[in-house]
C-alpha cells in the first residue's frame, strides 16, 4: 500500500504542478487582455482545486503511514527528519490553503478581470511554496527521485 501510495503522490505532483501552470498563464493572459471568465476557466479552477485536495490526501495518509516521518528527541536537529515530520506537511497545506481561498474567494465575484487577477496571485503564491517544499533530486539529503516508477 505504501508503495503504491507512494507512486500515486509521485505522479499526482506532476499534474498538479501542470495544471498550476497552465491556470497561472490563462488566468495572467486573460487578466492582462481582460478577457471574460468563461467555461473553460471555471473548469480549470475546478479541477486544480480538486486534483490538489486528492493530492493532499493521499500525502496525508503517506504522512501517518511512512518510515521517514518520526517525532523523536532528532526530529527537530536532523535536517531530513524535520524536513517530512514538519516543513514539507506545513508548507503543502499552506498551498492548499491558498488554492482553496483563491477558488472560494472567485466563485462570489462576477468581475472577470478580478477573478483572474485573484486566481493568478493566489496559484502563484501557491506554486512558489510548493517549489520549495519539493524534495528535489539536488537538494541534500531529502532529496527524491523526480518521477517514481
């Protein structure tokens, strides 16, 4: 289970950071041009917002059933074990958090220039923290693989 798990929060990172783009470019295209918030971009907003909650979830049950994630006297002294028992849960559920109140906050406007003004600065936001809480292959000792398979 844990592997499997492990393989789906693997996967999931990619298209979340996908769809995180692709929502950020739309949504600063149509707030620079003005465009209207149609369809297509209720769609996007969605769907970022619900891959990234099953992402959330899947890490969270990984948070509670994995090896590398320990609360000792070392926790807070050792760089990896603070990395996935505090940093890397509190960061992504900040992104989340900024996902959420992004999609909360634009579903009550009807400005569409507002919306994707909003929805730009607050996936941006997101974005950036999850960059920084990604266990990247180059970064020392917590580093992980990009794509596992």
């Amino acid at each position: 289970m844990h592997t499997g798990l492990l393989h789906l929060h693997s996967l999931l990172r990619w298209v979340i950071l996908l769809l995180l783009v692709f929502s950020i470019v739309r949504f600063l295209v149509g707030w620079l041009n003005k465009h209207s918030f149609g369809k297509r971009e209720e769609r996007l907003r969605l769907f970022t917002l619900i891959f990234s909650h099953v992402q959330f979830l899947v890490g969270l049950v990984l948070y509670f059933i994995s090896s590398v994630v320990q609360f000792n006297d070392q926790t807070m002294s050792n760089k990896g074990l603070r990395f996935w028992a505090v940093e890397h849960i509190t960061m992504m559920i900040i992104a989340i958090v900024l996902i959420t109140i992004g999609h909360s906050k634009t579903k009550r406007i009807t400005d569409s220039v507002k919306k994707h003004r909003l929805l730009t600065i607050f996936f941006g936001l997101a974005l950036l923290v999850i960059f920084a809480a990604m266990p990247w292959p180059w970064r020392e000792i917590i580093g992980r693989p990009l794509l596992r398979m």
